[in-house]
C-alpha cells in the first residue's frame, strides 16, 4: 500500500486533480489517498500557503501530486517552501511531442533537469538605497549532485548525450563552478557525450535544433525559463508535466500554473497534470501503468477529443472521462 | 563629418564587417572612420581585451561599430566593459521577419528592450566555502530610465503597447522594483498599453503567440535569453541586429559572437551585421539611408543570394557586394 498526498491547491488546480484522480483510479492500484492544503485559499483560512500539518504528511507519504496554487504578493510560495523542505534538488520537465496538440516540433524527446534548490530561488534578497540585491547562490554539492543526476537518467532511459546549460562567460565564478562540476562528474560515464551551452544560445537551439538534444542539465532560473520555452514547442502549458525529486520524496506537478482566469469552467487541459501521474508512477516503479495511461492519452488526443487550448471543445471532464474509458478498454486487453 | 569608430574584433567580427562597411561605402556619407582593437588577438598583442585607447576613441566617436570578439575564460569581457564603461543603459533588439531566411513566423515585428548595464552583469561575484554567490543589482534609477526609454520608443515607432517581462513572484523585491517602475513610468503614457508577464511565461508566449507583443521591455539577463530565442524565430543568429545605446554614445553589434568554427572561411552571414549598420543611421538621424539598405538587403535575400546558414550557397563577401549592387541601383533611382 502507498501513501498518496493530494494537494489540490487552488483555480484550476482542483479541476485538474479531479480529472487525473479519475483516471488513476481506473488502475487498481494500491494507493491510499490523503488529502491536503496548500496555496492561496489556504491562506485565507489558516493564515498560512503551506501548513506545518501539509508539511508532515508529504514527509510521510510515498509520493505527493500537486495541483497549482495561486500566489499572491506577499505570500509565500507554497511549491518553493516545499521544494526546499524537503529537499527535492531535483525539477524533471520532459519535453515530448503528442499528438493533435498543436506542437511545433513531432517527435521531440528530451528532457529538461532543472536544479531545484539554489541560485536565485534561495530568497536572499535585500533592499538598497536605491534599489535592491538578489543573491545567486551556487553550490558545489547542488551542482554535483543535479549533474550526477541528469547522467544516471540519461543511463537508465537509453539517451546518449548530456548538456549542461549555464552562463559562465558573464557569472564566471557561479557558472564556472556548475561546468567544472558537470564535466567532473562526466568522467564517470565515458559513453555518454557531455556538451554545454550558453544559456542564451541554448535558447535558441532549443528552436532552430531542439532534435539534438536528450538530457539537458542547468540551474533554477534557467531551467525554469528554458523548460516553459521547450513546453511551448510540444503544445505549451496545458501537456506539460514535472516532477520534484529529492533522496526520500517526490512531488509530481503540471508546469501551469492555477490560472484564475479560467478556473471554474470546466476547460483546463488535464493532460500535464495526468502525465505528471505518469511521472508519479514511474517514480513508484510502476512503468507499466505508467505506460497504460500514456496510450491512453494519445488515443484520446488522436480522437480530438481535447479542451479548447490545444484547439478541442471538449471540457476537462470530459476529457478525463474518455482518457479513462480508453485506459480501461487497453488495460482489459493486457 | 560624423566620426565612426570600427572595431572589427575577432573571428567573423571581421569579416562581417568588412563586409557592413562595403554596403555602407556606397552611400556616400559624411563618415570618417577610425578602427579600433578589442577582444581576444588584441589581448596577445596588448596584454589587454579592452585598452584604454578604445575607450577613449569610442568616448570621442559619433558612433562605434562592433563586430564581435572571442572571450577566453580569465579575459575581461570588452564588450561588457564598454556598455558600462559608456553607460550604455539602453540594448535594443529588433525582431522582424526577413525574407527566406527560414524564419518560424512571417510577418513578426517587435522589439525586446534589455536593460544593459546591472542585473547580474554588474560583475559582483565570491567564493564561498563550498561554491560561490554572485549579485543581482538592481536599482530604480536604472529600472525607470530602461522603461522610459521603452515607452518612448514605442511612442516614436507608432507602437501600441509595452510589455514587462520580469520574475516578481520568486525576485520579490529586485524584480518587485522593476514592476512597480515600469507601471510608474507608463502612467506617463496613457494612449500606451502597458502589460506584464512572467519571464517563464514570455519564454512560452514568444513561441505560443509572438504577434502580440510590440515592445518588451526586461531586465538584463532575461533579455539576453529571451532576445536569442527571439532572434531564432525570425532566422537566427545571423540576422539579429543590436544597439547599445547610451545619453551619449552608441555601440551597434550584430547578437552573434565571433563564432571561431567558422571563422576564415568567408562564409559568415553579414546580415546582422548590416542590419546593425541600419540601426546606427537611424540613431545619426539618417533614416532614409537606413531603409534604402533594408530594402537592397531584403531584395537580395529574395534572389535567394545569401549564405549558408540560412539555406544559401553564398559567401559573405558575394552576399555584401550583391547587396551593394542592389543599394547602388536603388539609390540612383530614388
Ligand atoms: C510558480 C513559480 C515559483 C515556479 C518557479 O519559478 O519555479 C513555476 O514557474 C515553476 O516553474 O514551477
Ligand atoms: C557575450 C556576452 C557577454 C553577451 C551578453 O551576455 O550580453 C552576449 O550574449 C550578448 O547578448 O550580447
């Protein structure tokens, strides 16, 4: 038996969970659900985005499935809180093209490691005279440890070629150390090809050449630039999925955000939140399953059957709903 | 007599621009032009990437030309130091379409205004105990005149609206200062509208829905990332003008670098370059000379004569020469 946290959060971040819970369900797994706080309408009842008592049970549990949360200024993040807390140095952002999504680029396939934990995440700011400092803070071990990360990936998921992003021609003593600990760590694995990139021309590449990448490795603020723009060449927010992974837990989260825009109408794409259930899964060592709702995802998409983002007019509901008639009409063929 | 400093740099640095001073020579300007050294042959001369005599001829000069220069690990960057050296506050990137040069979008045109002169270029950077912490500056001053500059310009060129691009949720207070400057300014402006969005997001929205956007306006490494991935969808590197601009002095410098693979073999793409030259003559006030450039460069590009990294089979001294031609006739028909 797992331990699954769900953390709804707010907007449309409820809707989105409702429709993957729909779909996992019809996995027969054993997962016991708890369900959690977090996020902007927390706050207004408790005074507080992420409560201690959240806190603990994501400790506690085997995996946790975030939602979104709507931040507001003023309040703190709920997703950086627990991100830190619980030291999940990992961010995963595969970047994979699907079908009838509006996607640039068919057939991409690669994968974005985002450092999770430092940089200018670390909430070191201060006001000045007349103006203010930020402070980017890079550490050997972060670095060591994303890199050695990124490689074991690449081993384990067949890619053959690993590249590190940074800026070390203008941030030469922070991005100096993040190459020179990429390329120690490289070493180890003498048959995968280790590259690496200005950020700024990697944000170009990732357009003019995004096939000749596999596993792409940087640091916070870049990774989270670079995997929004890498999002939108396979359809955008709506079908991208990450994951939070530290020693002992995982956080599982679609890349959008709440979007109070469009909360409460029943049209928010499910789709990079049930693939996050996939990473989830997958995680847990439960690939098979992982790959039953991957199939059953395309099949649907195929079928236009899509929210109105990636140009269908179905609702979230529906869309779950037929995700999961498919998921069991493939599951009763395995 | 407007004098023009030349600082051809390394690599394509120098083919590029004498390939941009071939196409300039033929309209038959009040240019006198000094030639001037930086970057990485000049510190093997010198000792020095940026010597005291550059500084001070570009301090003396109407305009500088810049083509590119290599940065070796442990050289100071010539091209930061004088963007802070002349205060050149302003970095401004021009996205438009070209003809066949194999751009994602037709018909895009806009501009990203980069602030130039702090953020994390301000070169603060220590050693910790096990990694290093680098200072992101950021100050009101440079905030409101980044902005105003961009409200202007949007004004001057007849643009509707100007978009912020910040991370205010995590950056709370330097990028905090930003937004709330960049509102301040645009109240200024009432006929202009005035939005903004999260540096992740733009990196989205740049791909997703490019044509909405007229003037974006950011701090100085978001608009590194962002105006190479922007450049990618009108061509590329090879395409992509630049000014930096200051109270006094301009320096005019295609994105790209000196890209040493292929230096010599006089197959670098002079367009970005040339277009730089443009941006120089509008800032001299010599507009009409700007746009009968334009006009020679797109008529050629239509001929298909161009160079290799944007489908062509041409050098870049054919590209400049069958430029020049085309600008002669022009000019004598006008
Ligand atoms: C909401 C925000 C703090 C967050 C981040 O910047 O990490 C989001 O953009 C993401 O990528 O998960
Ligand atoms: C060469 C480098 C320091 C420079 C920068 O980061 O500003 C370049 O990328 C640019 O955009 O002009």
């Amino acid at each position: 038996m797992k331990k699954i946290v769900v953390i709804p959060g707010d907007g449309i971040g409820k809707e989105v969970m409702e429709a993957a819970l729909l779909v996992l369900d019809a996995l027969d797994l054993d997962f016991e659900y708890e369900f959690a706080e977090a996020g902007h309408e927390c706050f207004q009842k408790y005074g507080d985005t992420i409560p201690e008592e959240t806190i603990r049970l994501v400790k506690g549990a085997d995996a946790t499935l975030f939602g979104a949360v709507t931040t507001v200024p003023g309040e703190k993040s709920a997703i950086i809180t627990l991100r830190r807390e619980l030291d999940l140095f990992v961010n995963l952002r595969p970047v994979r093209s699907l079908p009838g999504v509006g996607g640039l680029f068919s057939g991409l396939d690669f994968v974005i490691v985002r450092e999770n934990t430092e940089d200018l995440y670390v909430g070191l700011e201060e006001y000045t005279g007349d103006g203010a400092v930020a402070k980017r803070v890079i550490t050997r071990r972060a670095c060591k440890r994303i890199c050695k990360f990124a490689f074991d990936y690449a081993v384990d998921e067949g890619f053959e070629r690993v590249a590190a992003v940074h800026k070390a021609n203008v941030l030469k003593k922070t991005d100096g150390i993040f190459r020179e600990e990429f390329y120690k760590v490289a070493r180890n694995y003498p048959g995968i090809k280790a590259e690496d990139f200005y950020v700024d021309a990697m944000a170009m590449y990732l357009i003019k050449k995004p096939r000749e990448f596999e596993v792409i490795v940087t640091t916070n603020m870049f990774g989270d630039i670079l995997s929004d723009e890498a999002a939108a060449l396979v359809g955008g927010l709506g079908v991208a999925p990450s994951a939070n992974i530290g020693k002992k837990h995982g956080i599982f989260e679609p890349v959008h955000g709440s979007a109070p825009k469009i909360a409460g109408k029943n049209i928010a794409n499910p789709t990079a939140m049930i693939l996050s259930t996939t990473l989830m899964l997958k995680h847990l060592k439960k690939k098979k399953e992982a790959t039953l709702i991957e199939k059953a995802l395309k099949k649907t998409l195929k079928k236009g059957i899509k929210t109105p983002d990636i140009g269908g007019k179905h609702t979230t509901t529906q869309v779950a709903q037929a995700i999961r008639d498919e998921l069991i009409k493939i599951k009763d063929h395995d």
